[in-house]
C-alpha cells in the first residue's frame, strides 16, 4: 500500500462486500507538500472513487441512505478524535478526502451537508463541548446515528453575530429559558441536535453571547420546514425556532458569555476547510470544459483551437491551483496549532469567487447545451452560488483582512 492510501479491509477486491468496507479515514498522513504536489494523491483519489460509486449523480433531496454510507466510510468521524468516535485525521488529510468527494459527486449539497457537520458542528464540539457532551454526541454524529447543526444567523441578523437577538435567560437552578429564531441553519430540518447560540447577557454584546447544545426534540423547539434554494438541493436547510425552551446547565458549552469565541473557532475552521470540496467541484467541471473544447467543432473545427476558449480553460486552472494553495496552506497552518483568521479569509474568498467564475466560463464554453439542466454545468454553478454567503460572506472576508493588515488604522502623527 503507498503512502497515503487508504486502507480497504475485505482482501478480496471482487466481492461486492469490499465496497462497503472501504475506509476513507485509513492510511498515512499527508503533509502541505503531499498534498501540493500530488494533485491525484492516494486519499483524494480514493474518496473521488468511492463517490463514483456510492454517491452517482445528485439527488433532489437529502437523501439519510447516502448519509449513513459516508458515515460507515469514516467521513464523519474524520476531525473528531479516536476516544469519542472518530479517526482524529489532520485537516489536511480530511480536505484531501472531501476535495475528491467533490470531485467524484456532483451531489454538491450532500458532500456541503456532511462538511458542515464535520468542521463546523463537530469542531465546535469538539473543542468546547463539556466532557459529557461529547461523550454522548460525538460517537452518535460520527456514526450517522444522530444528524447535528450550528445556529448562529437570524432572519434579520447575518454578519452581525454580535447584534443577535435570540434570549437565553438564567432560571433559577442554573437553567435558561430560549426565546427567538434561527434561519437557513444547514441540516436543521433533519437534524437532532443544534449548537444554538443566544445571548444570554445583552448589555455584553458579543461577549454576552452563550452556545446551547439542545436536542432538538426538547419542548418549546420547533423546527421549520426544508426551504427551496437555487442548489446545494440535497442539502436540507431552514429555521429553528426557540418557544420558551427551557434547558439545564448541562446544556451550556464553555461557560456563559463564552458563545462568540466558540463561534469564531468553529466558523474559522469551517471558512478554511468547506471548500475543500468545491475544489473538486472546479477540477470536475474544468474536464467537462476541456472534453467539450476537444469534441465540439465550429467552423470545422475543435473549439479548443480558438484561443478564446483555450485561454478560458487556462484561467479556470489558474483559478483552481490558486484556490488550492490557499485551502492547503489554511489547513497545514491549523494542523500546526497556528491562527488561520487570515488564511481562511483568503482562501474562502479565493475559492468561492473562483467557482463562480469558473462555473460562468464552464458555462459559456458548452454554449447553449451548458445553460440546460442535462449538461449539468448551470447546477454547478448554483450549487457555487451559496458560497457567497455562508460561513461569511465575500464583503466580511475583505473586511477582515483589511483589519488585520492595519488598514483601517490611521497613521500616527508626530
Ligand atoms: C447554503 C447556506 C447555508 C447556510 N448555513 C448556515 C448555518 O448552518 N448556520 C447559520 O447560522 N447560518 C447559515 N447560513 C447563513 C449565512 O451564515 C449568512 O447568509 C451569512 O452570514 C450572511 O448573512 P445574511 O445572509 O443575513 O446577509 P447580510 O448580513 O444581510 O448581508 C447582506 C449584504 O450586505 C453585505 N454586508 C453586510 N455587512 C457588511 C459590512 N460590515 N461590510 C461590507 N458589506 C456588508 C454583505 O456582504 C451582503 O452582500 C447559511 C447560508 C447559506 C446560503
């Protein structure tokens, strides 16, 4: 077995068993340089494989079978450590699996879904949980058992985390009672459980912001129904909405007041890591473009000797390995325990406006066919479009990185 490749248990490759055996969380660590240089490494090439198989074309809604199947391939368990449930991959390694799950699927809003969970949810989880809501969630999100989301944005709050208004009010006995709504919370019509974030102290503004673990069958929950959007269709998402929900201590994560740096971790992580499998999406829809420039003649011949097409596909190249060196680097720099906020920022605004553009140029270049559903390059391109707004949008990711180049501070005068 080569370096990196995952591991297959049934030794007898024929049987159709061995399919349902395959681990995607197996195999040697990948480093940035691995990942880099071998853009066919073992770990993506595997998950791409395993896709082809087990996740053929989209479906029109979330579909729990296929869920459960990635569950049982180790992609749920990939960033949550051994002890509760999980492989404990790197995050290179986990984006070097979803990177080829893009790749291998066009079912965009199942693999977003399963991301969502993985480096949002589960991060968040993972890194603030208390020891017994781990123990009690992570094994079951790991396995498929139980779905999980992450509630932050509201119908008349978005980027501004800090202005939210959903109410967490101290009871006496140390419950709270949670009032207000959660909107277009991925996964939030299937799931069972949701990190709620609520204010629990409003004079603190973001400081007083606190995150909930609450089964979402508790009382006083209601969760609202799938809501129809351009793409990402087998991704169910909608709103939650909190009715005089009383919950118990145990439910906090952290400790009160803790919510907008719980929040900012996990939103980090989920900048610098989701888009992992868009960069899949980019290489697969850039080999439809250059099979369509090859075989479609016009002026009696191949559209691929025009320079303008040829120069387009180029620029969508250009595009992708850019995107790549920055979802790499994000993730060998949180692998070493170092600050993305800068690197995710870049790499979620590099790659999110790239499969746009790319997904536009795909379009153009299969010409009339690519504006029909049957070709499947107009699906790419809304599947792309929801990357302008989660996990922040393209005006907040300038913003940030405006702030953290000083460019906002004025210059002393002596
Ligand atoms: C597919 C999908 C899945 C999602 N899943 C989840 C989820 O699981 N959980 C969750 O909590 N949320 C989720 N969201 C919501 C997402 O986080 C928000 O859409 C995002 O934070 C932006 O908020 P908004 O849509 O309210 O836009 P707004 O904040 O209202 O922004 C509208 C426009 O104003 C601009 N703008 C706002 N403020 C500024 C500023 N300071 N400077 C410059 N421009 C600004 C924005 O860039 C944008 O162009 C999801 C969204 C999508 C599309």
């Amino acid at each position: 077995m080569s370096v990196g490749e995952p591991t297959t248990t049934n030794a007898d490759a024929g049987d159709p068993a061995a399919e349902a055996v395959v681990d995607l969380a197996g195999g040697e660590p990948a480093t940035f340089l691995d990942a880099m240089l071998d853009v066919d490494h073992p770990r993506k090439a595997a998950a791409a494989d395993w896709a082809r198989t087990h996740l053929r074309s989209r479906t029109a809604s979330f579909d729990r079978g296929r869920w459960r199947a990635a569950a049982s391939a180790g992609v749920l368990g990939l960033r949550t450590p051994v002890e509760l449930g999980g492989s404990g991959r790197s995050a290179v390694d986990s984006l070097l699996t979803f990177e080829g799950l893009g790749l291998g699927t066009d079912d965009a809003g199942l693999v977003f879904a399963l991301a969502s969970q993985v480096f949002a949810m589960q991060t968040a989880l993972v890194e603030s949980g208390t020891p017994d809501q781990q123990r009690t969630w992570l094994p079951l999100l790991c396995s498929g058992d139980a779905i999980g989301c992450f509630a932050m944005t509201e119908p008349d709050t978005g980027s501004d985390t800090a202005a939210i208004t959903t109410t967490a009010v101290p009871l006496a006995g140390g419950s709270f009672r949670i009032d207000g709504e959660k909107a277009w919370v991925t996964l939030g019509p299937v799931a069972d459980v949701v990190i709620v974030f609520a204010s629990t102290d409003s004079t603190k503004g973001r400081w007083g912001i606190t995150a909930f673990l609450v089964p979402l069958d508790t009382p006083g929950v209601v969760v609202g129904e799938v809501e129809t959007k351009s793409g990402l269709h087998s991704c169910p998402f909608g709103r939650i909405r909190f009715d005089g929900c009383v919950v118990g201590a145990d439910t906090v994560m952290g400790k009160p007041g803790a919510g907008s740096a719980i929040f900012t971790s996990a939103v980090e992580a989920e900048r610098a890591f989701l888009y992992a499998a868009q960069l899949g999406a980019m290489e697969r829809s850039m080999a439809a473009a250059v099979h369509r420039a090859r075989s479609r003649e016009q002026f009696g011949r191949p559209i691929g000797q025009f320079q303008a097409v040829s120069h387009r596909i180029a620029d969508m190249k250009l595009r992708h390995e850019a995107s790549r060196l920055l979802v790499y680097k994000a993730a060998a720099l949180h692998d070493r325990g170092v600050s993305v906020t800068m690197a995710a920022a870049l790499a979620k605004l590099q790659t999110s406006e790239s499969a746009i553009t790319s997904a536009v140029d795909a379009i153009r270049i299969h010409g009339a066919e690519g504006y029909t559903e049957a070709a499947g390059v107009e699906m790419d391109l809304r599947d792309a479009v929801g990357g302008l707004a989660y996990s922040g949008t393209s005006d907040i990711q300038r913003n940030i990185v405006a702030r953290m180049l000083g460019v906002e501070r004025p210059v002393r005068r002596p």
